[in-house]
C-alpha cells in the first residue's frame, strides 16, 4: 500500500511537471529559438588549424624538444601545447553546434525532412559529443589523440558540406518557386 501511494504520487508530480514545461510562456519559447544573426559566422575554421593541431601534438616534435632544450622546457611547451589544443576542441564544438542549429532553420524550412533525418541529426549530436569528452579527457591526461581528433574534425567537415548542399537545394527550390510565381502573375495579367 505505501509502495504503491509513493508510486501514484512520483506519477502525478512527473506529469505536473510535464504540464508545466509545456504550457511556460510562449514568449519565452520564442527567445529560445535560432537568431538569423546567430548563423552568420564565418564558415568552419578548424579545417583550416588541424595541420597546426597536428604539428604541435606530434611526438616527434615533442622528443626533438626534449632532447634540445631542458625538460623543463619541454614540460612548459607541452603544457601550452595542451592549452592551444583544448582551445582548438573547444573551438570544433562551437562550429559543431552552429551547424547543429543552422540544420534546424534548415529543417524548419524544408518540407521533406521527417523522422528519420531528425533521428540522424540526434545520433550524430551524441556521437560527437561522446567522442568530444574522450578526446577532452585523453588531453587533459597527456594523451596522444590525433586520430581522434581528425575524426571529430571529420564529423564537423561532414556535416558543414551536408549543410551547404542543403542550403544549395533550398535556394535552388526557392529560385524556382519564384520562377513559378512570377509566370503564373503574368499569365493572370494576360487572362484579365
């Protein structure tokens, strides 16, 4: 009786919540939706820093420093390193989540996307996001994840190139669309 009393009442209080969350005020679902403003960045730099990336987590270049220069020199630049590579990550994750919210405007405006593209989008949110903390975690203990890290590159390239052929497509409809309009506004212009 007690089990089933907390049980009825864990229900009740997690559908009130539920009722909560979707009747909160509109005004403040509109401010949480994608500013055009938002998606006006530049395009993906971290293609363009990878091969810097690279070079600076390289071993070889790491040994060659140690046996020059004093360890303690090379525990510094290793260090910096790190920090410049971490930064780097973090720079890859914001241009990952810019697309993410540029491939919902998309989505938004294109009548075919249906369930199983929102399904990839959020399979590949969460891949990216678990392999981010890996490489995250491998940085901060030292170590080596360039392979790793090329692939989270990879997904952000991959998913930049999806999002301009989209954005191409739906350019080249609306093209079309206006096209199609302009020429039936002057066929009722001929008829009347």
């Amino acid at each position: 009786m007690n089990f089933t009393f907390i049980l009825f009442v864990s229900i009740v209080l997690a559908l009130l919540i539920l009722l909560a969350w979707a009747l909160r005020n509109p005004e403040r679902r509109r401010a949480s939706r994608v500013e055009p403003a938002s998606l006006e960045q530049p395009g993906p730099r971290h293609a363009t820093y990878l091969p810097l990336i690279r070079q600076a987590l390289s071993p070889a270049d790491l040994e060659f420093l140690a046996a020059r220069g004093s360890p303690s020199l090379a525990r510094r630049v290793r260090k910096e390193r790190r920090r410049v590579a971490l930064s780097y990550l973090n720079e890859l994750r914001n241009d990952f989540q810019r697309l993410l919210r540029l491939a919902r405007v998309i989505a938004s405006l294109s009548p075919e996307v249906g369930a199983a593209q929102e399904w990839e989008r959020l399979r590949l949110s969460f891949r990216f996001s678990f392999r981010y903390q890996i490489v995250r975690a491998g940085l901060y203990c030292g170590l080596l994840v360039l392979p790793q890290l090329s692939g989270l590159s990879q997904i952000v390239s991959e998913l930049a190139f999806r999002m301009e052929t989209a954005m191409k497509e739906l350019g080249e409809r609306a093209v079309l669309a206006a096209k199609l309009a302009s020429s039936s506004d002057h066929r009722a212009v001929d008829i009347a």
